[in-house]
C-alpha cells in the first residue's frame, strides 16, 4: 500500500475497525465505494478481539432473529472454519441466544472478508485531529509510522465508540449520564483456558438455591454446547468481608468460549474514569489489572472448575461501555426502547435489555422490553447530525440517551448499526456527499437486498 494512501481521495474513510467499522468497510466497499478502515490496533474487530469481550449478545428477540445481513454472515464464516458454534441457548437465559466465538478466528474471518469487499484497510494508526471546511470534513490527521499525514475522503464514518472523530470536528457530543455526567463502569475481562466446565455443572446443580438466575434453566447446561454462569454471591461477598476483594460487584459473571473449558470472566468493575481522557484512561488499565489480580487467587480458592485452570490474559485493552455520544437529529430515548417505538427511518433493530452498570458502585439494572419476544427499532437519524454534512457516527456513540444507549451498546447492534451506516455512506459518496440526505428508503431497499432484517 505504501505512503500512496496520504494522495488518494477516498469515497468513505472509515475511523475504528471495530465489528461496527469493520461491517461498515464491508457495506460500503460492496456499494462500489473506495473505502479506507482506520484501525489503532494491528487487527479488527474491537472490544471483541482487543479486551476479551465475549459472546456476541444478541441476535435474537425470543425464537426470532432480527439481526442478520452482514453479522450473519461473519457469525456463518466463523462456524465454517471451526470458529463459532452459532447462536446457543444463554444457559443464564438473561437473554435467549448468544453466540460464542474464538476471537484469534474473527480477526481472520474479518481480514478476509473486508478484502473481499475490496476495502482497504490501515493498521497501528491514531486520529489525531479533523480537519473541516464549511461544516464539511475534509482529512483526518492520522499518526502512525509514517509520522503525521492527512487522509482525505468525501464521506466519514465515526466508528471510533468514543465519538473522537464528531469531536474533533465539532459536532454536538455529550457524555454520560445527563444528571451527572457519571458512565457506565468499565471492566477487565480475564480469559482462563482448562476449566473444568463439568464440575461447575455439577456444583450450579447441587446448589441451584443459590443460583437465582439459574434455577428455572438447570436442564440447559446440559442441553447447549457452551456453558455461562452467573452466581456464587456468597463467596463473593465472604472474600470482600475478609478484605481478599475490593471489587463493588455482587457476583461471578462467565461465558465459555468457542473452545471447551476457555471462558471469559467478565466481574471487574472499574468505576470513576473516563475513557476520553488519556491519564484517566490508564489509570483504569492499572486498577483493572490489580482487580484481576485479586478475582484470580479468588477463582482458584473459591470457585469450583477454577483450580486447575490456567490464566489466558487480562484485557488486553479495557472494555469501556460508553462515553461520549452523538446528540444528532434524532436522540434515540428509553421511552423509544420499552415502548418499541416505530419509525419510517428504521435501519436496525433489536431486543437487548437496557442494562446499566452501576456508575458509583454496586448493582446492575435491566429493564426489558414489555413484551418478551419482540424488539425496537433504530432510526437513521441517530447516526448523523446536520452540524456535519458529509460525518456518519456508528457503533455505541450513535445519537441516543444513557439508558437507551446502554441498550444498543452490544456488538450485534453496533454491527447492524454499521451495516447501515457503510451503505449510507456509499449511497451518499455518489451523490452530494450530504449525509443527511440519503434517500433512507433506497437505503433501507439496499440492506434488506444485502440479508439485513428490517420490519418495514
């Protein structure tokens, strides 16, 4: 590829090659667009792939799928190579389906299909500022090996999860909680390897009492390929009395992984920073790592299943839930997800719970959609903001409130969210390069011919 990239105009820019940039490089590049996905990391696929972020969660609403298109396809690549055991009975049935997967495999899954789409991609690469004119973006700064250069395009997505790219540029952006300012925790998550899945089994069995929410589902550890739990509160609580934990979190939370006996422990909690800013950023890296310091010598002491297992990694990046987000042409509410609000302008939609982390310490808060089974719709509108012509924003900092956001944080949605925001920009690329004016019904034609699920 060479330093010919800093010469080339491009059609879309894609900033971030999380799952949400990555699918927006593949829908824009299938458009015939000349796409660029700008990716800090030395590989795509975001939390997924750099903090341990697993399963895929969810798909479905009940019995029935509402996302597909493009995350169809990657969940369908990685079970032909070994790498997923497709959508599974959650066994905490939280929700009813997730989808496990080996994250070494979405790194290659993704590869592959971005350049089979014909999207470039650009790896180990920042964006450090935005250049505008006219309310029109026109270069990102980037700085990487080759030092500082611009990268110009018509069309950019902001599929950073922070919202640098908006930011820089100008747009409207708030961030966190609108009483407070206060965001969602972060955590560290951990990935063991030889856990004795059985014994767990077994244990959750003998003590289901103690498994609240468990005990109506005992049957499906042994009716679905891969195990998740959530319990042990009283160990929890025995090992924070005796001071062996610090961590304001009430219980053990894993999912096993594509591969028998790896699962990700998912219970940190990081509270008080804020992943915009750089010192407080790595301070949360520091206090994640001595969390899981702690929840290691606990696992093995305290947990059945853990005390032969051998510690994967931590991280290796922190997993932030949310920060800044889009205040675009349309603000996506709680009151739109509970009551599945619909919209002419829908390009997405979805069934996860609003699930809040405490931002002050112990406690998470679901509140489900009234009716199990159904979904909510996302319009387009919350992906763009008049005070930016040619800037689509994408993944968990689309235009939408606290509690609505932490509804449509979770990969599957951020992938639909970026299905639709890759087209968008293709469609606009071959236009005026006005992103909000993309005709949404010829939008909407083009990811249900690409396999999405819309409900028009």
């Amino acid at each position: 590829m060479g330093t010919g990239i800093y010469n080339n105009l491009y059609d879309v820019v894609i900033a971030g090659g999380g799952v949400s940039g990555a699918v927006a490089g593949i829908a824009a590049a299938r458009n015939k667009a000349n796409t660029l996905v700008i990716e800090q990391s030395g590989y795509l696929g975001g939390t997924l792939t750099s903090c341990g972020v697993g399963p895929m969660m969810t798909f479905h609403a009940g019995e029935k799928q509402v996302i597909k298109g493009i995350m169809e396809e990657i969940v369908e690549q990685m079970m032909l190579r070994g790498y997923c055991p497709g959508h599974i009975k959650d066994t905490t049935q939280y929700i009813n389906y997730l989808t496990p997967f080996h994250s070494e495999g979405l790194k290659v899954v993704l590869d592959d299909m971005l350049k089979e789409a014909g999207c470039e991609v650009l790896f180990h690469t920042f964006i450090g500022d935005v250049k505008t004119e006219d309310e029109t973006i026109v270069a990102l700064t980037v700085c990487n090996k080759d030092g500082l250069h611009d990268i110009k395009g018509k069309v950019f997505v902001d599929a950073t999860g922070d919202g640098d790219v908006a930011t820089f540029a100008g747009a409207h952006m708030t961030k966190g909680r609108e009483s407070d300012g206060a965001m969602q925790p972060m955590t560290m998550n951990m990935k063991y390897c030889n856990v004795d899945a059985d014994e767990l089994r077994k244990h959750i069995e003998e003590k289901k009492e103690e498994f609240p929410r468990m005990i109506k589902n005992i049957d499906l550890m042994y009716q679905t390929e891969r195990l998740s739990f959530a319990g042990f509160t009283k160990e929890f609580k025995e090992a924070r009395d005796l001071g062996e934990l610090d961590i304001q979190r009430e219980e053990v939370l894993c999912f096993e992984t594509n591969t028998p006996g790896e699962f990700i422990v998912n219970t940190t909690r990081i509270i008080g920073h804020d992943g915009t800013d750089a010192v407080s950023l790595s301070l949360a890296e520091q206090v994640g790592r001595k969390q899981c310091e702690q929840l290691d010598k606990f696992l093995r002491k305290r947990i059945p299943g853990f005390h032969n297992a051998a510690l994967e990694f931590t991280g290796p990046s922190i997993g932030v839930r949310g920060s800044r987000q889009l205040k675009g042409n349309y603000t996506l509410t709680a009151r739109d997800v509970m009551d599945r609000k619909e919209f002419e302008t829908v390009i997405a939609h979805s069934a996860y719970p609003i699930d809040i982390h405490n931002p002050k310490g112990e406690g998470t808060e679901s509140s489900f959609v009234s009716t199990p089974g159904t979904y909510y719709s996302i319009p387009y509108e919350v992906l763009v903001t008049d005070k930016i012509k040619n800037l689509l924003v994408t993944g968990r900092c689309v235009s939408a409130t606290f509690e609505a956001q932490a509804a449509i944080r979770t990969t599957p949605t951020a992938g639909a969210l970026g299905h639709a925001s890759g087209i968008a920009a293709a469609l606009a690329s071959k236009a005026d390069d006005n992103t909000n004016r993309v005709n949404v019904k010829e939008l909407q034609k083009e990811l249900m011919k690409q396999g999405a699920y819309l409900d028009l």
